[in-house]
C-alpha cells in the first residue's frame, strides 16, 4: 500500500521536474533573444537618424534620395513612434524652408500620416493583442490612399 502511494507522487514529481528544467533554459533562451533583438533595433533605428541628419563622411551635403528612403525605413520602428515624429516633424519645419526639399518633406508628411494611422485609438485593442501586423496593414492601405490624392 505504501508503495502505491509513494509511485502515485514520485511519477508526477518526476514529470514537474523534467517539465521545469525544460521551462527555464526556454524562458532564459527567449529572453535573452528579445534583449539582443531590442538592442539591435536600437542601434539600427539611431543609425537611420543618423543617415537621416548627418551628411556622408567626406561630403558636405545630404543625400536627398537617401534620406526620403531613410523616412520611410522609420515606419518599421512603431517603439520609437512617438520621438520619431518630433524628430520628422521639427526636421519638416527647418527643411521646408528651401523649395529643393519639397520632397523629403513630403515623405515626412507620408511618414507621419503613417504613424498617426498606426496608432488610432480604435486599433490599440489590436496592439493590446500582439496584432500589430493589423495595424501595419491598415496602416498601409491608409497610406496608398493618402498617396493616390
């Protein structure tokens, strides 16, 4: 009788164990995935700013072509929405001033208008879901139609 007892919480046991040394070095393995993944939108997204400001090394001007692909490439960073629409939008104001911007200013129109349809108030509960490709779609669509006037 008592070795049935026993059997009945050694196997369970058993199963918790083996269950719980699969679980942690899965969790340490996802969460140290999401740190290097974090760190290297990080770098990526300054570089862009950087490509976006800064002229090339040995040359005293910016590329426009180069920067109007810059903006757009800034639509793929929805963490860092809300700075980069400061950043694009006092950039607007210091560049719209010279008639030869005329168009990277309006890929940062396209590009704000992009965030701002990104971050509807009615497509949060998407967002809220990890649907983030929902919004990136709509997103999307809003801009061709924006484009197209």
């Amino acid at each position: 009788m008592e070795y049935i007892n026993n059997d009945l919480f050694i196997k369970p046991l058993g199963v918790f164990i083996s269950f719980f040394g699969v679980i942690v070095p899965l969790y340490k393995f996802i969460t140290e995935k999401n740190l290097s993944q974090r760190d290297l939108r990080f770098k990526t997204y300054h570089q862009l700013i950087k490509q976006l400001v800064e002229p090339e090394d040995g040359k005293d001007h910016i590329m426009l072509d180069r920067q109007i692909a810059t903006c757009f490439e800034l639509r793929n960073f929805p963490e860092y929405f809300e700075i980069t629409k400061r950043i694009l939008s006092d950039l607007k104001v210091k560049w719209e001033q010279d008639p030869r911007n005329k168009r990277i200013t309006s890929e940062i129109d396209h590009t704000i208008k992009y965030i701002e349809t990104y971050n509807k108030g009615y497509l949060f509960i998407f967002q809220i879901l990890g649907l983030k490709i929902i919004n990136k779609q709509i997103a999307s669509r809003k801009m061709y139609s924006f484009t197209q006037r």
